[in-house]
C-alpha cells in the first residue's frame, strides 16, 4: 500500500486544497457549519441546504472539479480514480457538499456511461453533473428488498413506449428529483433475474404519485413511489429489453461504495467538538472513545488509499471489497453518532430546538440504522464477503431457475 503522495498526487492535492481555500471555509465542528443542515427538521432549514448544495455542485462544474474521474466526453476531468480520492480526503476538511447529488452521480454516472445509448448520454450527463437535474433511485419493493430480483412491478409494452403499474419504497429524495432510474418486470414467465428492463423515467410524468415516509427524526428522506398507468417512452430503456439485471448490477457495485464514502458531516472533528462543549474531553474513558473514533476514521482512510494503490498500479488483487467499506464506513458511523449524545448526557433526550445544534446528533444517532439498511443490509454484504471474498460456499436459493410467475411473489 502507498500512504504517501507520488510527486504528482501532491501537486494535485495543492491544487485542490487552493481550490478549495478560495471557494469554502474550513469546518468549525459546530452548527455554524452549513453541511451539516443535510439533518435539519426545518423545512427552510432544509431547504436552503439543498439550494446551497446545487450551488457548491455548479461551483465545482463551473471551475471543472466536478466528475474528477468522469472521460472528458462525458464532461468530467479526466482524470483518476486516486485523485477523485485525493479530492475527497481534502473536501472533508472544508464546509462544503453537494449532498445527495453526489449520491445521484455516482448511481446514475457510472451507469449510464457504461449502458446508456450516446443519446441518453448527450441528454442526461451533463445537467446531473452540474447538478441541473436531480435523481432518484426506483428499485426496492414492500416485498422485494433484499432479494431485489423478485420485483414485481410491471411493465407492458405499448407501440413504442412501455404502461408501468406498481410500487418502490424507501426512495431517497423522491420528491426532489426531476429524473428516476427504475426497474419492471417485463417478461414473467422469465426466472427472477431475468425479465427485467432498466429505465429512465421523468419524475413529472402523469400517473407517478410519491409520498413522502416520515422517519422517527421527523424528517421524509425517504418516499415510497406509486406508478398508476404510467407512460414511458422506448427510448428511455437502459442496455437491452430483459437485460436490465446486468444493468442493475452496475448501479448497485457503485452504491455500497458510494455509502461508505458518505458522512462528512459527521467527522471526528464535530465528534471532538461536542465533547469538548459538554466538558467531556478530559473524561479518560470519552478520551479512549474519541481515539477510536479518530482511528475508524484514519482506518477508513487507509482503506481508500488501498483502493487508491490497486487503481494506480492496476493490481486488483489489492482492491478492497465495497461490501467491507460499506459495513465498516457503517459500524464507526454508529460509534461515534452513539459516543457524541453520550457526551451530551441528559441534554441528549432533548430534540429538535430545544437540543444543541437543533438535535443534530440526535437525528445522527437514529440514522445509523438507515445506513445500516440503505445500499443493502449489512446481512447481505456479510454475504457478499462470505461468498465472493471469502469463497464459502453460496446460501441455499430454491428459486434462481423457477421462472418468476411461479413464485410465491408473483
């Protein structure tokens, strides 16, 4: 592994710290810090943080640091995955996010780049990079989550577009984006991972109805999604009619990447900061904790400079499994959410106004258990170690072969 920068990588680190420097200020740690409204109940509150994220996004597309690793033909930089990495380690430090965008970009970036047609490309990648145009992702059912394959929505063709009639759930930021990726089943008598077509669907179109779901923190992250008839043009298919599993496959190997990369709101920096507020940084048992929180971190880093090394040298063998980033990323970000309302003692069964920072920590701590369920369940990336990591032998699964109208789903 390299933990040092070559030459190279240390000019362009310079380059993005003065980048950075004359366009963001550094994180206080505290509620000054914008980034962290991403949390806030307040429907102003929240909606100013996602007006200021849109603006860092076309701050960044304006001055060409947006898509780091996206081709030039794609309108990216260019350039490496290790300096996309660079430019993540750096941005930490800085008050500055495009919040869920990024989260957009890296489901819909990668795919589309790999299976959409140059005219899905030419229409579509630009306006998400820029952050123009927002997205969701349309894939988990009520009875199709972690075995994503039995999805039962339909789609039918029509002359030349294809009538959906279904339901998702726990689609984030439904209600904010002008563009879905979604999933149908289109050929029932296929086995379940097959008979499946990927689309792009305008969020804006007559018969979507999306209702937003109110989690415990008072806030509606998520939605579930209702498709009544709806028209989507043939146009809109993604990779090959049926093929759509493949497809998938693309978006979900970048999402539990994507999500133990997320969290910069929620450093040991603003860790730190709570402790010493609430006078619990001299606490040798907070002390202790606060380490641990520090070496998650710096293990996570170094866990991305692994990455970093496979990718510059082209040893895959070296590449670290996005299941292990996913559940690791997802276990320190429940210690320290956990270790910071501890520091705040009594103060920390206050909510919302009455509660530092507008509960900030509070709502943290109840969200570990959306990370811990989001981009799969940390069951299935056990799995995933298990089986493709570890090479033990696969779970048991009757129905892979039974064609999908013959399951109990259907």
């Amino acid at each position: 592994m390299d933990f040092e920068d070559t030459p190279a990588e240390a000019a362009f680190r310079s380059e993005v710290r003065e980048f950075l420097e004359a366009h963001a200020k550094p994180k206080a740690g505290d509620e000054t810090d914008w980034s962290r409204n991403g949390a806030s109940t307040d429907p102003v509150v929240a909606e100013e943080y996602r007006r200021r994220c849109r603006e860092w996004q076309r701050t960044l597309y304006d001055n060409g640091w947006a898509g780091i690793a996206w081709p030039k033909a794609f309108g990216g930089r260019g350039g490496t995955a290790a300096q996309q990495i660079i430019f993540n380690q750096e941005l930490a430090k800085f008050d500055a996010t495009s919040g869920f965008i990024i989260a957009a970009q890296a489901l819909v970036g990668p795919t589309l780049m790999a299976h959409g047609t140059p005219e899905q490309q030419r229409r579509y990648l630009g306006p998400l990079l820029s952050g123009e145009e927002s997205w969701c992702q349309l894939f988990s059912e009520p009875e199709a989550g972690s075995d994503l394959a039995t999805l039962g929505t339909r789609a039918v063709v029509d002359g030349d577009e294809w009538v959906v009639n279904g339901q998702k759930v726990w689609n984030s930021s439904a209600q904010h984006a002008d563009f879905g990726i979604l999933i149908c089943r289109t050929e029932p008598s296929a086995p379940k991972h097959n008979g499946i077509t990927y689309f792009i669907v305008d969020m804006r179109t007559p018969g979507i109805e999306v209702r937003p779901l109110v989690q415990a923190q008072g806030v509606a992250h998520f939605n579930e999604v209702f498709f009544s008839d709806v028209r989507i043009p043939a146009a809109n298919v993604v990779g090959a009619v049926n093929d759509g599993w493949k497809v998938t496959k693309t978006t979900m190997r970048s999402e539990s990447s994507m999500i133990s990369g997320a969290g910069q709101a929620t450093t040991f920096v603003n860790v730190l900061a709570t402790a010493r507020r609430c006078g619990r940084d001299t606490d040798p048992v907070v002390r202790q904790e606060l380490a641990k929180v520090w070496s998650n971190e710096q293990i996570l880093r170094y866990l991305s400079m692994r990455t970093q090394t496979a990718v510059m040298t082209g040893r895959k063998e070296l590449a670290i499994h996005g299941s292990l980033l996913k559940n690791f990323f997802t276990g320190a970000f429940a210690h320290r959410a956990t270790l910071a309302l501890d520091c705040e003692g009594p103060e920390a069964m206050l909510s919302g106004a009455d509660a530092e920072g507008d509960g900030f920590w509070q709502y943290q701590c109840i969200n570990q258990f959306a990370s811990k369920i989001g981009g799969g369940t940390e069951e299935v990336h056990r799995n995933n170690l298990a089986e493709q990591a570890l090479g033990l032998p696969r779970e048991p699964s009757a129905d892979v072969d039974v064609p999908w109208n013959q399951l109990r789903r259907a």
